[in-house]
C-alpha cells in the first residue's frame, strides 16, 4: 500500500467518525435544571426503591461448569472429521 492509499484511507476513516458523532451547536451550550445536590437526591431515591441496581448487585444467573464425557481425543477426532465435510455440519 502505498502513501497515497494510506492518507486516503486515513481521511476516509476520519470523516466516516465524524459523521456519526452528534453534532450540538456550539452557542447553545447545556444548561442543567436540577443541581448535583438533586441529582444525586434523586439516584439515592430510586436505588433505595429498587428501581435502579449498582453494578455489584447485579446477580446474573452462574451456570456449573460441565464435565465432559468424552476425551480429548474423541473431541479432536470429531473437529477433524467436521473440517473434511463442511457441508455435513450445517
């Protein structure tokens, strides 16, 4: 690749970025309408009442690990056998 596919490609890949980021015009800036005293008021609220969850308490269910019944062997010959019939395993 040369250096003239190498810019090319670079100033592709940067306006492709920036046609996906939001655009927010600059002279109208965000003006929040509730203090961080409220803010936070409110995020303690709504965990006390179990609406939101902290990442820590979060329980996703554990499967056990399973223990295999066949060998090794037997799990390496079946991939082998698999990858000279592909079309058998669709």
């Amino acid at each position: 690749m040369n250096i003239k596919q190498l810019i090319a490609a670079a100033t592709v890949l940067a306006a492709t970025g920036a046609a996906f980021a939001e655009a927010r015009p600059v002279d109208t800036p965000f003006v929040s309408t509730k203090t961080r005293a409220e803010v936070r008021a409110e995020l303690a609220q709504a965990q006390a009442q179990g609406v939101l969850m902290r990442r820590e308490r979060q329980n996703y269910p554990v499967s056990a690990p399973v223990r295999s019944t066949r060998s090794r062997d037997e799990v390496r010959a079946e991939a082998i056998e698999a990858m000279k019939h592909p079309q058998r395993n669709r």
